[in-house]
C-alpha cells in the first residue's frame, strides 16, 4: 500500500487548493514545499482574480488576508520623464483582490491542514518516482523514496516534477521573463489620498514605455492595504545571458521606473520593506505540456496556466481552479480504484469544458502584447500627440492629425499597420 | 553600592575595575595564578587574595564568587567565555538577577541600569535589574584606570565537593594580530568559490597590514579557516579602523560583529545585498575581476 | 541514561524587521524557530542515545505568550528536533510567560527534569539572545556541575568526558553525572531528517504543559533601542580601474590607509 493517497508538491495556492479539497473527502495528503513555509518564495501574483477560489471558499475575502479589492485600472505610457495616465474608476464585473503572497499562501496551506493534509515546509523534491512507466510517489532529497497512488505536481514555473515525468519539454530560458518587485510601506492614509481611494478599494496601474529600452515588459503598481507593490516585468530572452547582470539590469530598470517623474509621486516617502527578483513563466510552453500521465497531473505554473501580458502576470485564478479540476478527477480516480491515465484524463475534460476556452481568450490577448512597438512607438506616439494637443504656446498649431500622422511615419508605423494593431486590440478583447 | 569583580585574565579585570568604579566600591578576586601581577592592578578599592584558588577551576570559582558575592549588590565578572559560564551560575546561587555582555551600566533608584546587545545585533535592550545583580561586561568598553592602589586581603576558599576534574589542557596555536585587535580587516565570505582563491584576500591584506576574519559559513561550515577568524555575534566582534568585507552578503551575525568598525568598503555582485547597508564605500562588482586591480593599486601606492 | 535537550522559541532574528527612522521593531511579525545551535545540541543528544539505548526528549519553554501563531511555531520548531531521532517533546507555554526572567524560567525547567534526566543538553547561546544563561542557571537550581562550549561528548559510565574550546586553549574535564552541559556549532554537523521521519515527528508525544511565571521578575525590560549605525553608504561607479582609483582615494581621504 501507498504511504499516503495523494502526495502534492508544492504549497502555492494550486498546491493547497489541490491538498484542501482531497484531504476534506478524506483521503490521506502529504503536501511538500519547498520554500522555508508556503508563500516564502512566491514574491509574485500580487493580484487575485477571484472567481476561481470562491468556488472552493464563497466570499474567501471575508476571512482571507487579502490586501484591497481593485476598483481603479490605470494604464500608463512614459515617454522619457513625460508620461500620459488612462484611469478606469469602475468596479468590473468580477471581483479581484491586491494581496501579499506570503500572508495568503500561508492562509490557504493552513486551510489544506486544518482539513488533514499534512503540510511540511522547507523540503525538497527531486522528482517523481516512476516504476513501469507509471508515477508511483516522489524522490525526495537525499533519494528519499515515498509512495502515493497519486502525484499532483504543483511546483511552479519550473516544474521539475513534469519535466522529469516528460509531460513536458526542458524549457530554455527564452520561455521565462524575469520580473522584479519591491513592496513599499506608506500609511493607508497616503495610499488613499494619492492613489483616490477609499475603504478597502485598491488600485491597479500598469505601465509601458521606454524604461524597458525595447524590450518586452513594463512596469506595474499595485496598492496594498499599508504598502504598495512596485515593480518590473520583462523578457528574459532579450535580456543579457548572465544571470548575474541580469539581476543588477532589473534592479536598474526597477530604480529608473520608481524615479520616473509619473511614478515618483507616488512613492515619496515610502520605506522600502523587501526586493525580489523572480522567474517568471510564460504562455508559449503550454503549447508542449501535457496535463496527466499515469499516477500524476499538473497544475497551476506548472502547467502552463499562466499568462504573461508582458506588463503583468495573471496565474493565481488559473492554477486555482486547475487544481480544483484536477482535485475533482483525482478523487473520481481514487473511489473508482483506477487511477491511469485514462482514468486520470478527466481532468482535462473538466478543463476544457470550462477554464480552457477563459485560459485561451487570455492568451489570445498575449499575442498582442508581444508587439514589440506597443513597448516602443505606441507609448512614444501616445504621449507627444496629447502633448502636442495641450501645448499652447502662441505659434501656428499642426493640426493635431497630421501631427499624429507624422508620428506614426517617424515610427515607421503604416497607417494600415496600426489599423491593424487596432484591429488585433480589439478581438482579443 | 559594593561591587565584586573577577575575571581569568588581569587585561578584563582591569576594565572591570574600571566599570564598577563608576557605581561604588570594587573589590577585586584575585587567584594564586595571577597574584604575580598584583602590582599592575590598579584602581580597585581593595584586592581579595585566594591563594587556595587557580583561575582554571571553574568549579571551586563558583562556590567561592557565589559565597562572597551575597555581601554585594553587583559581581562583575569578563565577556570570555568562562566569564560568561561564571555568571548564571554564580547569579542563581546567590537568587540574583543577571546579564551578560554588557555595554554600559549605571545605578538607578536602586536597580542596576544596563545596556546590551540582543536579537543578533538589531536591537540594543535596556533591562533594570533587580539587586543584587551578576553581570558580565564586553570586551574593551572600559578603559582601565591609572590611578589607586588597592589594599590587600587574603581570603580563603571554601572546600567544595568536586564533580569537574580538568584531565588535559591544550593551547591554541597564536593566530598572530587578533581580529579583535587589529586595525585593519579584510572580511572574507561565500562570494569566493574556492579556498585556494582566498589567496586574493591575503595578498589584499597583506599590502595593507591587516588580517583577514571570515563569516561563519567559511569558519565554522566550509572549515576553510580557523574557527578563531569568524566574526560576528558568536564568534569574534571586531573594531577596526578600516574593515574591507569581500563576497559577504552581511546576514544578520555577522553584521552585528563588525557594527563598531570606522570605515567599511564592500564589494558584492548583488547591488541588493544588505552589506552595502552597512558599509561606507560599496563596489558592485565581481572581486576576482576587482581585488588584484585594488591590491595592485595599493601596492604601487605603498611601494611610493 | 535518559537526556534532555533545551530548545528555545527563538525570534528568526534574520526576519526581524526593525526601523531605524522610528525605532520600531517588528516583534510580533517575526516568526520563530528552534535555534542552530539546538540542532546541534539535537544531534550531540540523538547520537548519544543511539550508542546507549537510552531516551532522549525535547525541552521547550516558549516565552513569546500563547497565540495560536506562535503555538504552531513552537510545534514546528519541535518537529524539527523530534524529526532529527528525539523520542518526544514537551512544551511549556502560556500567556504572559514573556514575563519569565531566565530565574523563572529555570525553576520551570528544573521541575521537568528533576529526577528523570540524568544530562541536560544545550546550545551555548540562543539563536535571539545568545546569553547562554539558562543552561547556567538551571545547572544551578538542580545543583548538578555545569560544562559549557563542549565540542565533544563521551560518556564513560558514570561520568561525562567533555572537549571544550576556550579562547586561547581547549580542555578535555571529567564530569560526574547528572550534569548540564551546553555545546558549540562545532561539536556535529546535524542530520538533515528525511520526509519519512518529519513524518513521523508529527505523531511523536508531545507533552504540553502550561506555564505563567509565579514571581516578580528580577529583570524588567524597559526598552528596546535600535542601534543608530550611521554608514556613507556610497556606491562607488566605474570601470574596474576607475573603481578601485576613487576607493583608493576615499580610504586615504578618510585617513585610514
């Protein structure tokens, strides 16, 4: 007999959403996580989208640590120390939530052991055990072997646990960007009065330009309830191959942001609380990834389920309720005593029947994103146009379209060009 | 108050005289090993001779320090490491309040007011104890005092049911300067890859006169140096005039043990790591490209 | 020859936070752990228990009061020794125990392990306070010799061989048991325990007693300060000559070369 029913890897929310629901029907669940507790080494993920976790705890704000819930969307081009804000004061349908990994992936890996699932912090796993083709447990650090009639693999962006099942190719580091992110202590008071909040509200403020000198990426500010997070995204590929200089490249980046005039403002004052520096995954990879093999599934980072809009991540929903899936399939597969792949495939069914079709509009949005003048021109454009609109200095004008006009053909940009970015705008949406 | 103070090595009772001065009358414990240096001491109001006594036995130091110490509101005793086994012992057997590795103290409405350092070095706590009080004091606070000749006593120690036998005792080999005494310091941590390539600290310290110390994951895990080199809370604090810390990120220990030095140069890869915190002159850089460019730089300074 | 070994609650001073501007530090944000040199005391204690057949049990009184944060802390803390081959664990805790001095807390102590151990083992210092008072104090209140700074441990029937590192030279003593005994980070390298045995830990008997300190403390805290360590923090720029050119000149500017 197996030592335990099910053992996860990881305890990020797809790890504990996973260990939550199979050890509430009662099957034996051996959660292992890496990180010195859950939520110590996942700086990203600083926004919620909160229709997947309400499905496994309704109204999850109400006890959950989470920071505000996001009713202001900012997106903001900077062209040099100039920069133009577009402000959304709305609040979509759908609720989303700022939060502070750390506190929140500690919540829900104390859900999964208040239900059973034995939780333990600070431990590697090598990869899966397979006998005969088919995972059987895990090999833990120090060749450590412990058996499980299944496997969740919930380990993260560079999930050696799929690789090594060969669920998935070897990622090269051109399916990575890096970000980086500094969380910034201000008074609530200071946050509400600069960021025109009030209440739990929460700001959301995206921002693209030439701090990433071309590169795909961009900046983003997301308010907490006593701090804010600040920080960088950006493509790893384009990016120097030295992971040393790459670290130092995003703190630069990370500082020219924060100095931006635009940008500034908001920070003044503020007392820097931590920095980190992260791996990021992107979308491309998902093509190459398979969801289940015999004794084990993937989910959340690990597979994919994870969408870089290049200015900002959006992954916690999707590995959320992936694991809730892949929960459902796995207790199906443990009560029927089969747990093949075949039997284990239901976890894709369930997805495609639903999160999928969500997952492949997101990405849709993607490939627009990966224009690179979106980083470059288009901030550039946006910016000296309304400048140019504002600016009243007693001479002649240029008609505000041929102004425009002369811009895109200093870009480079055809008109037909930007129709056509327009155009793509449009139907990813 | 009536102080009692007494450590293993004349050098530390010398500052301890010196601390308790400032709160009244010092009496001072002196063994038959160092009753040789009588004539150095200086400043404390009387001398308590044991001729019974050698520094060495722990044992026989506790029952005759807890024995005397309840005639008195404070015993001092030195921050080495047997001073430091001295003070719970000694401050239970007479129900006395303790600290140790005191920075400074000073009586106040009756309670004995002292500063020291806690949680590795980021806080500095400031506790009142209750008299009488057994404390020990760190290294180099007080300077020892020219002036006052004390009298002497001659006392006798109690004989004791002996449960501690010393079976053999082993020198430590010199490792020249000690780091606590040396004016110049290069700092030495993980940023180097192997210990061979220490060899560029050295020569580093070498142009400049100095020693080089070492964090604690080279002294006391790698083993690459002596454990006598590591410096920081647990190992040795050090107060050099210049302190150059190569390859150490600047985790928490070591920080506090190089808080007293007057001129810190760091040189890091990581822009990010807390040592640039600590430091006056930071170098962002990869020490094997940047310390032979330095040493050589001293060099031809040195060499005119 | 059963064995105790002292674990402390210790603050992870490495994720204290504190304030220089203000002063403020963080406390109660801080998580706690078993210290490093316990671990090693851990180790000292499960070695010696294999090679005699005996028992060997985990210590723990907690001074940082009884929230539900800092009761799963503790049991933490002592899955980790339990995981490392201890047989059990007991845990004194209780609110307003973060009032017991190290006189209380010794008394405390003394009463566990009167009459059912017959070596205390401990670290030299705790991971927060390194004071290394508590081992000290507690020899005392049971009256039994006290050995510290051990880097090894030999038990020869009655008696205890200890090697200890002093400052300018080591001493091997002969120590008559009962005793307490507190080592150094050199003494072992402790195990890393395997998943089986965290495990494992989990189900091992842990005791819990609670604890409110009886006296006045002979010991108040007034305050805590944070030390002002004022550094130029300057970032020296440039290519390699360049860099090493203005250190050069900072340093003798400063007048320390």
């Amino acid at each position: 007999m197996a030592d335990f029913d099910v053992i996860v890897v990881g305890a990020g929310p797809a790890g504990s959403v996973a260990s939550y629901l199979l050890a509430k029907e009662g099957h034996t669940v051996l959660t292992v996580e890496r990180g010195k507790r859950p939520g110590a080494k996942n700086m990203f993920g600083g926004r919620l989208y909160s229709w997947s976790l309400e499905k496994v705890f309704p109204e999850f704000w109400k006890e959950a640590p989470v920071e505000r819930e996001v009713t202001k969307e900012v997106l903001g081009f900077l062209h040099g120390d100039r920069g133009l804000e577009i402000r959304l004061s709305a609040r979509p349908r759908g609720r989303s939530f700022t939060l502070l990994r750390a506190k929140f992936d500690q919540w829900l890996a104390e859900k999964a052991e208040d239900a059973g699932a034995e939780v333990i912090s600070g431990f590697k796993v090598e990869g899966p055990l397979i006998r005969d083709g088919r995972v059987v447990g895990i090999v833990a650090e120090g060749d450590e072997e412990m058996e499980a009639e299944v496997v969740i693999a919930a380990d993260g962006a560079l999930s050696f646990m799929a690789e090594k099942a060969g669920l998935r190719p070897r990622l090269s580091k051109e399916d990575f960007a890096v970000g980086a992110k500094e969380v910034i202590e201000l008074p609530k008071e200071t946050i509400e009065d600069r960021f025109g909040l009030s209440g739990d509200e929460g700001a959301a403020q995206l921002y693209v330009g030439d701090l990433t000198e071309g590169v795909v990426g961009g900046g983003f500010i997301y308010t907490n309830k006593e701090s804010v997070s600040v920080g960088v995204v950006m493509r790893i590929g384009s990016l120097a191959s030295k992971v040393s200089k790459i670290s130092t490249a995003m703190w630069e980046i990370t500082e020219k942001f924060k100095s931006h005039p635009l940008i500034r403002r908001y920070l003044e004052g503020g007392k820097l609380a931590e920095y980190s520096a992260h791996i990021i995954p992107e979308t491309q990879f998902m093509r190459g990834v398979r969801l289940y093999t015999d004794g084990m599934v993937v989910v959340g980072d690990a597979a994919g389920f994870c969408v870089n809009y290049g200015v900002t991540v959006r992954g916690m929903d999707f590995a959320i309720e992936s694991a809730r899936a892949a929960a459902e399939a796995v207790h199906q597969a443990l009560e029927s005593g089969d747990t093949s792949a075949k039997s284990l495939s239901r976890y894709q069914e369930i997805l495609s029947s639903g999160m999928l079709r969500e997952f492949e509009a997101a990405r849709k949005a993607v490939d627009l994103m990966e224009d690179e003048r979106l980083y470059t021109s288009i901030p550039k454009i946006a910016v000296e146009s309304l400048e140019h609109l504002f600016s009243v200095d007693g001479r002649p004008r240029e008609s505000l379209y041929s102004f425009v006009r002369k811009e895109f053909s200093e870009e480079g940009i055809s008109l037909l060009s930007a129709l056509l970015l327009g155009w793509k705008a449009l139907r990813s949406m | 108050m009536r102080v009692l103070a007494f450590s293993h090595y004349v050098d530390l009772a010398l500052e301890l005289i010196s601390a308790g001065k400032g709160l009244g009358e010092v009496s001072l414990i002196v063994t038959s090993d160092q009753e040789g240096r009588i004539g150095e001491i200086r400043g404390a109001d009387e001398i308590l001779l044991c001729k019974e006594l050698d520094s060495g036995d722990q044992e026989g130091l506790v029952e005759l320090i807890s024995g005397l110490g309840s005639e008195y509101d404070v015993v001092l005793l030195a921050g080495d490491r047997r001073g430091r086994e001295l003070v719970g012992q000694v401050a239970h057997r007479i129900g006395a309040s303790s600290a140790v590795d005191v920075s400074s103290l000073s009586a106040e409405d009756g309670k004995l007011v002292i500063e020291r350092m806690t949680f590795g070095g980021k806080a500095v706590a400031v506790e009142e104890l209750n008299l009488p009080a057994v404390i020990s004091v760190q290294k180099g606070k007080f300077k020892p005092l020219e002036e006052g000749e004390p009298s002497v006593r001659e006392i006798s120690a109690p004989s004791i049911d002996r449960r501690i036998e010393v079976l053999e005792r082993k020198e430590k080999p010199k490792v020249g300067v000690p780091l606590d005494k040396a004016e110049i310091v290069v700092a030495v941590g993980r940023g180097f890859k192997k210990k061979e390539d220490l060899k560029l600290a050295y020569e580093l310290a070498e142009v400049l006169g100095g020693v080089v110390g070492a964090t604690r994951p080279l002294a006391a895990d790698l083993k690459w140096m002596e454990e006598e080199v590591w410096i920081g809370i647990s190992g040795v604090r050090i107060a050099p005039k210049l302190l150059i810390v190569v390859g150490a990120s600047g985790q928490q220990q070591f920080a506090a043990g190089i808080m007293d030095s007057k001129v810190v140069v760091a040189v890091n890869t990581d822009p990010k790591a807390p040592i640039f915190e600590q430091a006056d002159y930071g170098v962002v850089m990869d020490l094997y490209e940047f310390l032979p460019v330095l040493t050589k730089k001293l060099r031809e300074l040195k060499g005119g | 020859m059963d064995i105790a070994v002292l674990v402390k609650q210790s603050l992870d001073v490495q994720e204290l936070r504190v304030d220089q501007d203000t002063g403020k530090i963080y406390i109660e944000d801080a998580p706690t752990k078993a210290g490093d040199i316990e671990l090693n005391a851990t180790e000292e204690a499960v070695r010696l228990k294999e090679k005699l057949g005996d028992k060997a049990i985990a210590v723990m009184l907690s001074t940082w009061g009884a929230s539900g944060k800092r009761q799963k802390e503790a049991r933490e803390a002592l899955t980790r020794v339990l995981a490392m081959g201890l047989d059990g664990a007991v845990l004194i805790m209780g609110e307003g125990a973060e009032k017991g001095d190290t006189y209380v807390i010794a008394r405390a102590l003394a009463e566990e392990i009167r009459g059912k151990f017959e070596l205390v083992l401990a670290a030299e210092g705790s991971e927060d306070n390194f004071s290394g008072l508590l081992p000290a104090r507690l020899a005392a209140e049971l009256g039994w010799p006290y050995v510290a700074y051990a880097t090894a441990i030999e038990v020869e029937g009655d008696h205890v061989k200890v090697t200890r590192s002093l400052e300018d030279f080591e001493e091997v003593v002969r120590v008559k048991l009962p005793a307490v005994i507190s080592v150094t980070q050199e003494i072992n390298k402790p195990r890393v325990p395997k998943l089986v045995e965290i495990v494992k830990a989990k189900k091992k008997p842990l005791d819990q007693k609670d604890f409110s300190p009886p006296d006045e403390p002979k010991l108040a805290i007034k305050t805590l300060k944070v030390p002002k360590v004022e550094r130029k923090q300057i970032v020296i720029e440039g290519d390699v000559e360049e860099v090493a050119e203005k250190l050069v000149q900072a340093l003798r500017e400063e007048g320390v070369l």
